[in-house]
C-alpha cells in the first residue's frame, strides 16, 4: 500500500533538519503499511493533485490512465500531467484505484420514525452516505424543514460532515401533519416562492389533490425547481403518473403507473395484481419517454421491505454497529423480516418492468428510499451502503455497469438541472469524486470499496467518517427519545 496523502510540499522538507526529516520518513514509512492519513478537510484555496490509478468515464464507459488531476478553487482545473507545485498537495493513489464521480442519491431521507414520532437525522445518516461516495443528495420529504435547512447551512459552512443536501424543505400534500387540503393556489404559491428564497434543492409531493400538484409545479417551474412525486392510482382525489406529467412534473417516485394501475384501490393494492405484459405499461412508458420525465425506481428498498434473498441483500458489512445500543436491540427483532405478500409481488414486477423501462429509453436516477423505521421493518440495511444495494439490483436487472454508474452520476445531475456542475468527471466541473478498489464496470461491487470521497477538492477519509458515526443512529432510549418530542 502506497502513502495516499502528502501535504509536505518540497520547499517544507528542505526546510527540516535532518533528525526531523528522519523521524517523519520513518513515521511515514509505518503509516503507509498501516493506516490512510486522514485529513478532514483542504483549503479549497490549496491546489491538489490527484495522483496514479484510473478514471472511470460511466458514460462512455472508458477506463483510462490517471494522468493527474488538478483541482483548484474545489473545481476540477485540468486533466493532464501536472508540473508539482510548492503549494499543492498531492494524493498518491494505488495502482488499482479507480476515480469516479461521486454518487447521487434523490431519495435520500434523513428520516426516522419510532413511537410514532418522525424526526430527521443529521448526526449519522450524513456521514454514512458521504463515506459511501454519495456526494449529493435530495432528501426526498423533509419532516424537520428548518432542522435540515440549518444543517445544509452547516454543511456548506464546512462545520458538519454531509453530502451536498438538495433539501426538499416540507411534504406539499397529506403526508405533512401540517397540510391543509383547503390551501388555495395563492397558499402554495405563497409557501413555494418561501422556501425558494430560502434556496431549497427541490420539492416533493406525497398523496397530494390534482389541483395542489398542479399548482405546485406550475410556481415551483416559475423559480426554476424541479418537482417530484410518490403518486398513486387516482383512487381517492390522489394522482396518476400520467396525470402528473401531463402537469409538468419532472421525476416520479417509485411505480411508473398510470393507467395500468386502476383507479378504484389504493396503488399498492392495485400494483400486486398488476401483469407486466399489460400493453397499459407500454403507454406510461411511453409517456415518460416523450415527456423527458426521469424515474425514481427505488428497487431496493421493496426487495428489502420483502425480505427478498436476491445477493444484492447479502451481508458484506455490519450495518448494525452503526445503530445506538438503544436501536439494536430494537432492531433485533427485525433481523429477519417477514415477507410482506404485498410488497414482494410489486418488487418481483419492478424488476420485470425496469429492464424493458430502460432498454426503451427511459431515464432512470439512483434513489434509495431508506429511512429508518423502528415501528415496522424495511429491513436491517441502512443508508450510504444501500446505494452499492440499489446499483447491483440495476445491474442483476441486465442494465450494464457503465450505465448503472450513469445512473448514479450524470443522470441525477440531468434530473437535477445540475449536470454543467457535478455527475462526471470534466475540467470546469465541482471537485465530487469517489475513489474504490477496483474496476466497477467489469464489477459493480467494486463501488463497495469506497476508501476516499473527493468533495469539493476536500479529502474525506470513508474509514473515518463511518467511525464518526458508529454507534449514532437511531433515538438513545425511550426517554430521551420522548423527551425530544
């Protein structure tokens, strides 16, 4: 293993004296057979250079030789041999390390739930997502706005560890406990253009009226701010897909639907007895396609929720040690989840429907779904690991790697209005990189060895962060847990 990271320039070395420089060479001789120096954070002022290993283009699915990459001002400068600079730092990679765009997930929820109380986690969650490579998120559903408004706030300002948040600020529809059916267009107007001003990343509907969806993206297109949805089959004043892009939404959650699913039940039941032959699911495809509509496909989630044994759901790690000792025990009781007859059946279709969804042209975007529910089971899988969950599915699915990677990329930048930002690795882009062992086009596992997340030119150790967050997740105790209410 070679030394990761150096941050003494020549100049500084020619400077020590000679028992200085031979205690540091010896120091770091044993660092680089033992550990990855962490350093937390870089100036975004210094200058880096990414030294050695590969640079994986999902798109195109190239895999080429690092010729170094330079990174100023936490932009990518250039991609081409870099002349060393005194004041540059230098990450040596090894030989087998790939660098990919980092991961972006658009339903990525903070939340947890316990006694019937909601609340959104900014202690854990964040720190396992960025230690996963997930450089950006969407939080899907905010049930603390303000909370996860301030800590983007603190995100940006570097005091918290965390992705890029993309908040959502609150559920427009039934699923916010402060929604009022009888709001007005001039009342979603009204809490649109606030949250706009407060520079929200996007919004999210769930079980909202056709007139509110409307109005809804109708001000939220005014600002330029994409809207998505977890719709239903029509039953009961809720929305089709259908129906919703022909209002203009941007992304639908979780079932393509439309007319395929009938209106008089609920979605879910409407889903089970659903047939993927149905020439119904042609129709909505279609429609997404020629709508430019993305899919939020969460397959994952609805594999785990089932208790399916697909080897996405293999163990690699042990995701329990990053829950409070409170929610372990909780949880023990979830280690083997039941099979719901339900939400197996919609599961076996997605994963029918998503290949035949893709080979037609419809976009797709990473998103998980995993928010941490302690009065039911979704299964013991928890953020940041689950995107390596979701990315395998795809690829079991019959989608190739280098498109699953696409997926995971340059898809959310695209459906984000952010693809001149972030999503591929080019001069002129944000600084969001992931390094692994190993080449995931010919593996998509390989994205589960994750070592190094490069987020805006600063350096995060994944070991590191994951250490942060052991033992955070989930309420303390019953009392503390209540106390907070």
């Amino acid at each position: 293993m070679s030394i990761r990271f150096s941050s003494l320039t020549k100049k500084h070395f020619r400077n020590l004296n000679k028992m200085t420089k031979q205690y540091l060479i010896a120091f770091l001789l044993i660092a680089s057979c033992t550990v990855f120096l962490f350093i937390p954070s870089i100036s975004s002022a210094q200058n880096l250079i990414i030294r050695g290993g590969w640079i994986v283009h999902p798109e195109s699915a190239e895999v080429i030789p690092n010729p170094d990459i330079l990174i100023q001002n936490g932009d990518i400068a250039a991609i081409q041999r870099t002349t060393f600079d005194d004041d540059a730092k230098i990450l040596a990679l090894d030989p087998n390390d790939h660098i990919l765009p980092g991961l972006i997930d658009l339903h990525a929820h903070l939340k947890m739930e316990y006694r019937g109380i909601t609340r959104d986690d900014t202690t854990a969650t964040p720190k396992m997502l960025l230690a996963n490579g997930v450089t950006t998120i969407f939080t899907a559903g905010d049930v603390e706005p303000e909370k996860v408004l301030q800590f983007k706030k603190n995100v940006n300002a570097g005091n918290s560890y965390g992705p890029r948040i993309l908040n959502s600020g609150p559920y427009f529809g039934r699923a916010n406990p402060d929604w009022n059916p009888e709001y007005t267009r001039g009342d979603i107007y009204r809490i649109v253009d606030e949250w706009a001003e407060r520079g929200v990343g996007g919004f999210k509907a769930k079980t909202i009226s056709p007139v509110n969806l409307k109005h809804l993206i109708d001000r939220a297109h005014h600002h330029n701010i994409t809207v998505t949805a977890h719709l239903n089959s029509g039953w009961n004043n809720t929305v089709r897909s259908d129906e919703a892009i022909s209002m203009g939404i941007d992304r639908v959650e979780h079932f393509l639907g439309g007319s395929a699913l009938p209106d008089s039940v609920h979605a879910y039941d409407g889903l089970e007895q659903l047939d993927p032959d149905d020439p119904e699911f042609d129709k909505i495809i279609d429609i997404f396609i020629e709508n430019d509509v993305f899919f939020s496909a969460t397959m994952g989630t609805f594999g785990a929720w089932s208790g399916s044994s697909d080897p996405a759901f293999e163990k690699w790690v042990d995701e329990t040690v990053y829950l409070t000792p409170f929610t372990k025990q909780l949880f023990e009781k979830f280690e083997e989840p039941d099979t719901e007859g339900t939400i197996a059946a919609v599961y076996g279709i997605k994963k029918e429907l998503i290949k035949d969804y893709y080979d037609r042209g419809g976009m797709i975007v990473l998103a998980t779904d995993r928010p941490l529910y302690l009065d039911s089971s979704l299964g013991p899988h928890f953020n940041g690991f689950f995107v390596h969950r979701e990315m395998e599915i795809l690829a079991d699915a019959g989608i190739p790697n280098a498109d699953v990677l696409t997926i995971a990329t340059l898809n959310g930048a695209r459906a984000m209005g952010l693809d001149h930002q972030i999503g591929s690795i080019e001069p002129g882009k944000i600084a969001y990189l992931m390094i692994i062992d190993g080449n995931p086009i010919e593996d998509i596992r390989r994205t589960r060895t994750v070592h190094t997340v490069i987020k805006e030119g600063n350096i995060f150790n994944s070991g590191y962060l994951l250490n942060l967050a052991e033992g955070k997740l989930g309420p303390q105790s019953d009392e503390k847990w209540m106390e907070d209410k």
